[in-house]
C-alpha cells in the first residue's frame, strides 16, 4: 500500500471549520444537544443509557443496535451488519478487504476524497465522471466500458456528495445487475439517504439489490448526529462481514458504548429526526434560491436532489479559488473551492464550490456573504 495524501477537505476544515464566523459549507443538518435526543428514547433505552457500563464492547456491534439497524433494509437480518467509528473506518477497512494488488475498481467522480485515494493506494482504479451539463447524469455505458477482467468493486455515492445528485431507481437497479452480472461487489454509500427533496426519488438500498453489495451509512449526515460516530456496513455476504470485524481489530476494536447506545435511540426515532430534517431543509431552500436569484451574473444554482450540500458554479473573473479564500478571510464565510473535490482519475469542475443547506438559521451567513459580495462587486 502506497502512502495516502493528505486529505484535502479535513486539511482545509482543520484551519477554518472552528474559527470561520460562518460554516457555511456544512455536510451534515443541524445537530441536536443529548437531552433533546434521550428524550426520544423509550423507557428501555433511557435506562439503559443512566445504567450503562463503561468497558469494552462487541466488534460487530451493540447487538440491539446492529437489529436497529437492520430493520431499516427489506432482507437484511442483525448477523448482515457490522458497526464502525463513523463512516470513514468503514469506508477503509471495506477497501482494504476487498482490493488487493492486480485488482481493478471503478469510481465515481466527484466524491469524497477517501472513496478514491484508498483505492487508488492498494490497485488500478479508473474513474466515470458525473456529467455537469446533464444534471450530473450518470452514464452506465461508461461504467459497462470500464470494467475489466479484474475489476473487484464499483464504488458510488447517491444523494452524491457534493453535487447533491440522485440517479433513477432504474439506473440504480441496472447498476447493481450489472455488477451481480461480472461478480462485483458494489460498495454504495448511502450517507445522505433519507434527505431526498422528493421522497419518491429515495433509491432502493444496494445491500437489498444483491447479495454482493455493500450498503455504507452512518448516524453523522441525515440524521445530523456526527458527534456520535457510529457508521455501519450492511452486506448479505457474511464471509466478508467476518473479514472485515478482522480488519477492525488492527483499528478500532469496537465502537463507544454510549454512542451505540444513543446511536440505536435515534434509529428507533429516524422517522421523526428525518422529518424535522427535510422541514430544515425545505425551510432553508428559499433562502438559498433568494440569495442566488440576487448575483445571477455571478451564480449559477441549482438545488440539490437530495442530502444537505450543493455544488454552484462560480463565474466570477477571478475564479472560485480566490473566492472563497477572500470570503473565509474578510467576511468569515466559510466555503469549499472545486480544488477540494478535484479528482486523479477524471476531470473535474473547476469553478464549483459546495454550500451547505442543512444548517438551522442560515439567514446570519447568507446576509454576511450578501454584505461582503455587494462591497466587492
């Protein structure tokens, strides 16, 4: 395995996210504070939480919570779930499982920067670019044509982070046929599922596709919990889920005790968070098409299908990348320049910048960043 790069997002996050007056470039909805969460909890879970012993815990998983967990997909049982620390560990264990030296995968761009770069340092990886002049379409003939021999893994993301783009349930299900059909697993991460504008748009979870497929999800972005860490592969395939509780004893071992604990109280109420997140959102959206409506000679937008993050063109002279820097700089308005998402395996927008929609009272970040644009323009 070659060395990894430096992540780009959390580089540029680990200087702006905490000291920029105004994050406005958020991937997760607004949070909530643990009382406001235990008091969803049932009798059961709520002492369960006051009684909780601080030691060691399964590698799969809380048990209770791995059952939570699996009600959410039609043919998955608990046994077809292991838990992680958050989405990332999950994300990288299941790469390092499934890719070796000599093999081959697919992904699509533009993603988050691990889906790519951890391929990337165990084999050959060939991308297939969304296409933003067709509504990032995106197109199966390229992933037909970029499968090999040796191809082991076709890796997606939908609600896509950061265009906020859903494919058809039609493609999706193509999509996964057509990986059953060359005995290739599709690694779908599934972080933003739930936060559709249209829930009729919402896509069938891969992990009930096929038997092969592994479902990525995680309590940090639609539920709005990243302080939790709790992210979990769903997969039918039980030999690779005992691969993968082996590859997490050389990283985590197991997961928090209370964060399972609290993780398996907001599965129990999703039905509820996910309403009060779409309501933030649908709420917040007019605000966004307000602001853009203003610059239209500077913004090009369009709203997402799904998740909280959206991906506007700049058309500004002197470019996104000076944008967005003068903007954290001189106004404390914090956004992500289309360098951060810039791929090795395809070209990639270089006049974007993601905005995120699911934060609670944006209306103080979009007058900060109305104020700065009329000063300088």
């Amino acid at each position: 395995m070659t060395r990894l790069p430096d992540f780009r997002l959390e580089t540029y996050f680990s200087r702006w996210e905490f000291t920029a007056r105004h994050h406005m470039t958020a991937s997760d909805v607004q949070t909530m504070t643990l009382t406001e969460l235990l008091a969803l909890a049932d009798d059961q879970d709520r002492t369960a939480f006051e009684n909780l012993s601080l030691g060691y815990t399964d590698t799969y998983g809380d048990p209770a919570l791995r059952e939570v967990i699996a009600q959410m997909y039609e043919r998955a049982d608990a046994a077809d779930v292991i838990c992680f620390a958050g989405a990332e560990e999950a994300l990288y264990l299941a790469m390092n499982v499934l890719l070796d030296a000599g093999d081959h995968a697919v992904v699509v761009t533009p993603n988050y920067q691990a889906a790519e770069t951890v391929p990337l340092a165990l084999c050959e990886v060939t991308g297939v670019a969304l296409d933003p002049d067709r509504d990032w379409a995106l197109d199966l003939d390229q992933i037909k044509a970029a499968i090999r021999r040796n191809t082991r893994l076709v890796s997606v993301n939908f609600p896509n982070n950061p265009t906020g783009k859903v494919i058809s349930t039609a493609d999706f299900i193509e999509l996964a046929r057509l990986c059953d059909e060359h005995g290739i697993h599709l690694f779908s991460d599934e972080v933003y599922r739930g936060l559709e504008r249209d829930p009729a748009r919402t896509l069938p979870q891969a992990a009930d596709l096929s038997e092969r497929a592994l479902s990525l999800n995680v309590t940090s972005k639609s539920l709005g919990l990243p302080g939790l860490r709790i992210g979990w592969i769903t997969c039918r395939d039980r030999t690779l889920l005992t691969r993968l509780e082996r590859a997490k004893h050389y990283t985590t071992i197991c997961n928090s005790a209370p964060s399972e604990v609290l993780a398996r109280i907001a599965l129990k109420a999703r039905t509820t968070i996910l309403d009060r997140n779409r309501a933030l959102i649908a709420r917040n959206l007019p605000l966004f098409d307000a602001f853009f409506t203003e610059f239209p000679d500077v913004f090009d937008w369009q709203a997402p299908d799904g998740g909280c993050v959206a991906y506007p063109r700049y058309l500004g002279p002197e470019g996104v990348e000076e944008f967005c820097t003068r903007l954290v700089e001189e106004a404390g308005v914090l956004l992500l320049p289309a360098s951060i998402y810039r791929s090795e395996l395809t070209p990639t927008p270089t006049d974007r910048f993601r905005i995120g929609i699911g934060r609670a009272h944006p209306e103080e970040g979009l007058t900060a960043l109305t104020q700065w644009m009329k000063a300088h323009r």
